[in-house]
C-alpha cells in the first residue's frame, strides 16, 4: 500500500484533534495527527502498541507515573495495555504505528 499526502480524509475523535490513517498492513498502521494546545488526551489505554514521534509542537506525556517532555524529533513507544494520557502544550503534528492496526482508525 503507498499513500500520496494530502489535507482531506481526516477524522476528528474528540474536539481539537484530527487524524489520519496514512498506510497500513496486517500487522501495523501509520497515522497523523494534528492536535490542538491546550487539549488534553486523558488516561486511556488499549492493546496496541504504539510508537509516536513528533514533528511540530510540544507535549507532555504520563505513562505509568512517568512524565516525558516531548520537542519535535522525540519519539516514545508505549506498550499495549498501559495505562497514558497526554497535555498538547503548543499545536502538535505527530506521526504514530500502532500495532496491531486500530480498524476504529481506518
């Protein structure tokens, strides 16, 4: 599967965030998001791994206790089942796989 970028085919989830699946398999799947500052993804967790990097922005992030400070050219890998949520501190743009694939995303 390729996938040529462009601005449509985003899904808003909750408000101040959107995202996109961009290319995905059996096994992973490749999503951008654009989230607002100020908005806070809160605890959840679900059975996918993920691994994220961001490109634009500031966030915080707080996995099992843990907090991390995210610039652009940081990345994280959360385990599936682990409990995380997160603080968008200036407009964000990341990219993240989830593994397996999220079909809620596609």
């Amino acid at each position: 599967m390729f996938y040529k970028e462009s601005d449509g085919g985003y899904k808003s989830p909750m408000e101040g965030v959107q995202l996109k699946a961009l290319a995905y398999g059996e096994k992973t799947m490749l999503c951008k998001f654009r989230i607002k500052a100020g908005k806070g993804i809160p605890v959840h967790q679900h059975p996918h791994e993920q691994t994220g990097y961001l490109v634009e922005g500031k966030m915080r992030f707080f996995v099992e206790g843990e907090e991390f400070s995210a610039e652009p050219g940081d990345s994280w890998c959360i385990p599936g089942d682990v409990p995380h949520s997160a603080e968008v501190l200036e407009d964000a743009v990341v990219i993240e796989v989830f593994s397996p694939p999220r079909e809620e995303y596609l």
